[in-house]
C-alpha cells in the first residue's frame, strides 16, 4: 500500500533527522547544556526536547552548519531559561543550589550575533578556522598554536589577523541579511 | 616615530597572544597611526562577538555515553508521529506496527519522554531530574554480541530501570530482571525483539521492587532462562 510505505519512508526519515542531528551536534548541545544546568541528567532532558523541536520545525534547519548549530544552542538555552523560570514560580521545590547558577536570559541580539559568528566561522577556511580556534576558542599561545599547526609563529600571528579580518567580512555581511530578514 | 607599520599584528594583537614587547610596539605604533586605529576598532568588535560564542558550540560529534539520551530522543519522536497517524487514521490497525518499538515491561512505564499533543504549542517536558543515586551502566556480553546500557533510578525501597538493549535477533522473548546482591531476581519486564528492535535496539522503562542499595546488575534473559547480557551497577 503506497499510504504505509510513504509513512515508513517519513519514520526513516524522522530517525535518520534525530539521528544525524545527534551525531553533527549532540556533544557541543550536552555540553552547553551541562554547564548552564549544571546537571548531566537535566541537561540531556534538555537537548532531548531542543531535538525533538528541530524534529517539529525542519523548516528551521537551513544550510550551513553553523546557524543550524546556533539554532539549537539558541533553543536549547530557551528551554533551560523557561525551566528555572517554571521552578522559580514554585517555591516548594528545591531550591538552587551553587553549582546550578540562575541563568540569566541573553539578549537577543546577542544571541543572534552568536549564531551569525558560527556561522561565518563555518564559512572561513579552513587555514583561518584553524588558527582561530587554537589561538581564541582553545586559549593557546602563538607558540603552542604553532607547534599544532605545524607552521611558524610568524605565521600564526599573520594567519590569525586574515583570519579575524575575514570573520569581520562575513559577519558583517550575514548580519546584515539576517537582522534584515527578523527585523 | 620609529614605529613601522604592520597591520598583520593587529589581529593577534586583538586576540591578546603577542607578547609584552610586540604588544608594545603595536600600541606605540596605533598612536600614531590612524588607518591602524579604525582597523583596530573593528577587529575589536569582531573579537567581542567571537566572546558571545559558548566554548561549547565548538565541539563536534556526538555525546559520549549519550545512548540512551538517543534512544529516549527516537522514542519520543516515534510516539508524536504514531499520535499524529492515529488523529488521522482513526481505527485503522496499521499505526502499531509502524511504532512498536516502544515496549512497556512490568505494565507500567515511568514518564520519561511521553508524548505531548501534537497540535499544542511545544511544551517543554517537565521531567524532574532523576534523583540522587542514579546508576548508569553499560556491557556487552562476549558470548551473544548483545549490548545493554542502563539507568538505574533510586525509588523508595524499589527502583526504577531504563534499558536500551541492542544487538538481539528478531523474534526472541526476552525478559528484563534486576539481580539483587545476594542473587534474588525481580522482573521488570518482557518483550518480544521486533524487525526494528534487532536493527537499532530497543529501549524500555520497567521497576522492580529491590531496594536501590540491594541492586547487583541488570540482567536480560530468554524465556528459557539463558542469559543474554548483564550489566553490572
């Protein structure tokens, strides 16, 4: 029967979705949202809705991994600010605890800048992606970062100004078609 | 001013990785240099963005030991489509088959990832995070090739089971049983390995009532009692 075999093809699809969705970003969601909940088992409720809802809107998953990444960030922070907002309204549960800081809830042009950044940092070479993210994302010194990348510390300093230039391009560009599409 | 001018350091200069003496003689040389300043203004605000990216966003590849976290993830989308054929399929038979891999030892499941209506507005789950002494797991067993991760949820003077259990063939019974310390086994439920369960596992919710610190493994076996994996917590 046509009608069953194109609602199996759409459950393949759904896994296939979840499943691919989990593999690209699943560790960089757990781990943000391990830290702002500041709990391993809250945070996998977390991305497990921040997963379910791209599974509801795939109209939201555009090309380019980056703003896909940003959106789930972006999502998956909603759900942990709503969450102790929810908690927050009910005193009788447990209260915070140190290790589980209130989350303030980000501007939202700050969080838009940070998924138009991702994104422009997809869109670097990977020469200038590279030298980013030993040097910026992964605090390594020009010396260090040299050594990992096998090329001179003249080179990391030069590499990284192209590269910080070139970020400035794109972002400025993508921030431009973004703001002018929300706002 | 001795000054020269090179614009290739401003970047790093910006990314604050020159050292005492280049970051030095980048300053001097900014004094006097307009066309460096303007540069500089912008590759700052560019290193200011950079900050609002959480580390985490850098990483990635999937989770580690994010298994269940998965599966719990396919169940739940599984349930929401099988809620949406139902709505539109009403009393036709073919919507179970198409969801089955969800099976509830023990006739009762626990709520973890149930379905809310499709239709709704998202709602965030509410599921409380699991209590103190939580223990996860995970085997495989070298005999049969099966795999089992498991969570096992502190209840008061029971516990709760969450098991993914994969690598089984299509058509065997199995039953899930916790094994006491001192080798009592409870079950916490039983099911039937479909087509989809022996491709990508199947996950399960059961309870048994062993009290938590009295928990040695959990353990799946056929219904002729041959052991299929244990997983000790």
């Amino acid at each position: 029967m046509a009608a069953l075999w194109s609602r199996k093809r759409e459950a393949a699809a759904d896994e296939a979705l979840i499943r691919s969705l989990y593999e690209e970003h699943g560790r960089a969601l757990l781990a943000y949202a391990t830290r702002l909940t500041g709990d391993r088992a809250a945070a996998e409720d977390v991305v497990q809705e921040t997963l379910v809802r791209a599974w509801r809107h795939p109209d939201t998953l555009v090309n380019g991994k980056g703003s896909v990444r940003g959106w789930l960030l972006t999502v998956a922070r909603n759900i942990v600010t709503d969450r102790f907002r929810a908690k927050a309204a009910r005193p009788q549960e447990v209260a915070e605890t140190p290790t589980t800081p209130p989350v303030e809830r980000d501007h939202a042009d700050s969080v838009v800048d940070s998924m138009v950044v991702l994104e422009a940092l997809d869109r670097l070479s990977s020469d200038h992606r590279d030298v980013l993210m030993e040097i910026y994302f992964r605090g390594r010194s020009v010396t260090e970062a040299a050594e990992a990348l096998g090329v001179p510390p003249g080179t990391v300093k030069s590499r990284s100004h192209y590269a910080l230039r070139a970020l400035r391009e794109t972002f400025v560009g993508q921030q431009v078609a973004l703001k002018g599409v929300a706002g | 001013m001795t000054t020269n001018h090179d614009p290739q350091l401003l970047g790093a200069y910006v990314l604050g990785v020159l050292d005492e003496r280049e970051a030095r003689a980048v300053e001097d040389h900014l004094a006097s240099c307009s066309r460096c300043h303007a540069d500089l203004a912008e590759l700052r605000a560019m290193e200011e963005a950079m900050g609002d990216v959480p580390p985490e966003a850098l990483l990635d590849g999937p989770p580690e030991g994010g298994d269940l976290l998965l599966q719990r993830t396919l169940r739940q989308v599984r349930s929401e489509r099988g809620g949406q054929l139902r709505r539109r399929q009403v009393g036709l038979g073919l919507v179970a088959a198409a969801v089955a891999a969800v099976v509830l030892g023990g006739g009762f499941a626990v709520g973890r990832g149930t379905a809310p209506d499709v239709g709704a507005i998202p709602q965030t789950s509410t599921a409380p995070a699991p209590p103190a002494g939580t223990k996860l797991g995970s085997a495989t067993d070298p005999d049969t090739g099966a795999r089992m991760t498991v969570q096992v949820k502190p209840a008061a003077g029971w516990v709760r089971v969450n098991a993914s259990v994969a690598g089984i063939e299509q058509n065997e019974k199995c039953r899930l049983f916790v094994v006491a310390k001192d080798g009592r086994r409870a079950e916490a439920g039983s099911w039937l390995v479909s087509a989809a369960g022996e491709k990508d596992g199947t996950n399960l919710d059961g309870s048994a009532l062993i009290a938590p610190e009295d928990v040695a493994a959990i353990e799946v076996r056929n219904f002729d009692d041959e052991r299929i994996v244990t997983v000790p917590v």
